[in-house]
C-alpha cells in the first residue's frame, strides 16, 4: 500500500456519473463537475499541523495539484493537503 509522507494525501478518483436519477445519459462534454475521489491514505502530516482528512473521505480537489500515480496496476492520485478543497457528506435524511 501507498504510504504518503508529511502533509500529502493519496486519492482514488471517482468517476463522474453517466446518467441522471431521472435515466437521462450523459455525454462527456455534460460531465465535467468538480473533481471528487475518495482518500485511500494519509500522510502523518507537518510537526505542528493534524491532518483534516481521514481514510474513506470524499473530497473535491484542485484538479490541476495531482500527480498521477499507478501502484500494483491501479490508478491513484498524490495530492497536498492544502490543494483539498472540500469534503463531500451524502445527504443525510
């Protein structure tokens, strides 16, 4: 497994949905959204910072602060903390 160091985190991207709850499908050109992925892991973060993210969290994140990474044929991505943008909660009823 991927371990990142000091403040970096590693993310699964999700991929973006191609149809509506409704059935409508989308084409690409519909599905560009804000970029989201699931934290896989965690780095132990900086001296005097905890990190404000955890293993399973959906994030949004700043598309262009990624570095593509393949590990044991997956596909991830290694991003600092601070180009986290966001946690994404599912609507709670």
């Amino acid at each position: 497994m991927l371990k990142p160091l000091h403040d970096n985190v590693v993310l699964r991207k999700k991929e973006p949905e191609k149809k509506t709850k409704s059935g409508i499908i989308l084409t690409s050109s519909d599905t560009e959204s804000p970029k989201t992925a699931e934290v896989v892991s965690v780095g132990p973060g900086k001296k005097d910072h905890a990190m404000s993210v955890k293993k399973g969290d959906m994030v949004v994140f700043k598309s262009y602060a990624t570095t593509d990474i393949e590990f044991n044929g997956e596909k991830y991505l290694l991003i600092k903390e601070s180009d986290i943008l966001a946690t994404v909660k599912e609507d709670e009823q």
